[in-house]
C-alpha cells in the first residue's frame, strides 16, 4: 500500500486528502462529481491501484466504490453517523479538507467504521425493491386521496376502491364537479402506477424464485416471494451482524431507552433503519393471525387484553421473531446466501 486517504463525497465535487508512499500529504477536489471525471483522476493518482481510500456511505457512495474498485483501489465504506461521532467535540470550523483528513486518519489508526459494500446485483435488487415500495406508497396515497374526498362530499365509504364493483360503485357517488375531476384524475394516476408495479413486482418475483438465499426466505410462513427478495436485497450477507439482535436493531425495530438516575422515559421504536425492510417484515408478520401460523398462539396471547390493561403489540413482536428466523436462514447458507441466480450464473459461465 503506497496511498491511504480519504474521500468528501458532495454533489458538485468530492475532496480527498491522501498521504504517499514517501509521506508526503496531497489534497484537492475532483470537479464534477462524476464517473468519469472519478475514472481520469485515479488514473492518474493510482495508475498501479495500490491504494485504500475512505468515504463515508452517503448518496454518492455507490459509484465511488464501483470506481474505486475497477481501478484495483481499496475502498471502505464508514457510516456517517459513526464517523461523526469519531471526530468528538468540535474544536474548528468543520470543512470539506478537514472531513477527508478525519477519514483518512481514521482509517490509518484501524479506527474507520466499516460498513458492508454489498455487491453490485445485491445493490440492483435493492433499488428496485425501494423503487416498488415508492411506488406502491405512492398509489396508497392517490387512494386515501380519494376517500378524502368521498367524505368531504358526504359519500358512503366504499371498500375495495381499486376493484371492479368499487369503481362501478365510485362511477355513481354523489359528487360535484370539482369532486368529480378530482376522483377521477386519481384513479387515471392510480393506473399509471399499477402499470409500473405489475412488471417490477413480476421481476422481483422472477429473481426471487432463482437465488438460493430467496428460496430459504420463503419457506418461512409468511415471506412470500416479494418479500423474500426485499428482505435479502436489504439485510445481504446476514454473517456481518453478531446477533440477531443486531439485525432488529439494524431494521429499527428496537425500543430506543433513556432513563437518568430514577427517571426513565417511555420507550418507543428507533425507525432507524431500512424502511423496506420493516414494510416486508410487517407484510409477513400480519400473517400470524391465521390458525395455519406457527406462531397464531403466541400472537393471540400477546393480543389479549389481561389484568385490566391492554395487550401488547403482536405483530411487532411477530416481525422481530420473523427478522430473527431470517437472520439464520441466511447465516447458514454461508457465501452462497449472495449467488447470482441460476439462470443468470450459467448465462455468464456460457458467455
């Protein structure tokens, strides 16, 4: 290793500070932000590749790894949070420079906080799971729009709104003419939206059913196939939490606690995490209301309402349980828990 050093990641530009292999301290900013101009300058900086670098894992993380990467660099990903908390009361005024020197400090003291980088048809998965999720959101709100406004005009809930009889029932409310445009308008921003998740649930469905750590997901009661694929894209290599504990903290499902002496406050859940994960961890967790779940008991026992005081939260409980189960599946498939599909890998190998 002849370079160590460190990367400020902004949108206009990213500043690095390295030391060379004779100690001397190079710093400056690579302008734009981009792949390419990224490409030119570790050409030119790290021609061997005999190099590591830190950034911090904010938006802009993935091409500079990638980058990095293909040019034989080393990269570390630190979490930010982490990280700031490295560099202790603030003594100076807090710049670019003195972020990457930070990062490159830490790094060369073994104190950089790493973060997994997951591979790049891990980090593909990932983003079309998000993308699936903004888009199902999306829908969800169009749709409470529309009971909004049925409402506001005095009209009669109606249940199923996307169904066949629920729009023959929306075509006859009593609505004005405002109220009328207003529906209409989002049913059309509904169907534009469910033309865009038929195909990507259809995808993620499709890679789901060929990649080994997808397969052991969904034997789980509850995980289907799209939930298996969000939850493998967002926990990956499961070996990289201690515990499965770790793992309901990482999907900010644990009870954040702050007490002083005899005081404590009332807990409530972190919400730290990765959204998606939660989402796909409460869609197979609501299945444990079914007599056929392993876990109906233990749900319905929780749910009871005992001693005066109301029961506690099943399906939170249940998700925990589920993350838990999840969390060995993968751990026990090893390396294999991150294998292309099988298609995909015997396409490559024929290639």
């Amino acid at each position: 290793m002849t370079i160590v050093g460190g990367l400020d990641v902004h949108r206009q530009q990213i500043t690095f500070e390295y030391v060379d292999d004779d100690g001397l301290v190079h710093w400056g900013q690579i302008r734009p932000a981009t792949r390419t101009t990224l490409r030119s300058w570790l050409g030119k900086h790290c021609p061997d590749g005999d190099a590591e670098f830190a950034l911090e894992g904010c938006t802009g993380w993935r091409y500079v790894c990638e980058e990095l990467t293909a040019a034989g660099v080393v990269a570390h990903l630190g979490d930010p949070a982490e990280t700031a908390a490295a560099r202790g009361p603030k003594k100076r005024a807090k710049t670019d420079r003195a972020d990457a020197r930070l990062l490159r400090t830490l790094l060369l003291e073994g104190r950089f906080p790493e973060s997994w980088i997951p591979p790049a048809h891990v980090v593909e998965i990932r983003t079309l799971g998000r993308l699936y999720c903004a888009l199902m959101h999306e829908r969800r709100i169009w749709q409470q729009r529309i009971h909004a406004q049925l409402f506001h005009q005095g009209c009669p809930p109606i249940r199923a709104l996307l169904s066949q009889a629920g729009r023959k029932t929306l075509a006859t409310a009593e609505l004005s003419a405002a109220g009328r445009q207003y529906v209409d308008t989002a049913l059309r921003r509904i169907d534009e939206l469910s033309a865009e998740i038929e195909p990507l649930r259809t995808q993620l469905v499709s890679f789901a059913r060929r990649q080994v750590g997808c397969q052991a997901l969904q034997r789980h009661y509850g995980v289907g196939w799209l939930c298996a694929v969000i939850i493998w894209a967002e926990i990956g290599d499961a070996r990289r939490f201690a515990s499965s504990d770790q793992l309901v903290r990482f999907a900010g499902l644990d009870v954040t606690v702050y007490s002083s002496d005899t005081k404590r406050s009332p807990g409530h859940l972190s919400r730290q995490g990765s959204p998606e994960l939660r989402w796909a961890a409460f869609e197979a967790a609501k299945s444990a209301a079914r007599r056929g779940s392993p876990d109906h008991g233990y749900y319905h026992k929780l749910a009871a309402k005992r001693d005066g005081h109301n029961g506690k939260n099943p399906t939170l409980a249940v998700e925990r349980k589920i993350l838990r189960r999840c969390y060995h599946s993968l751990r026990e498939l090893g390396d294999a828990v991150l294998a292309l599909p099988v298609a995909e890998r015997t396409h490559t190998a024929a290639a």
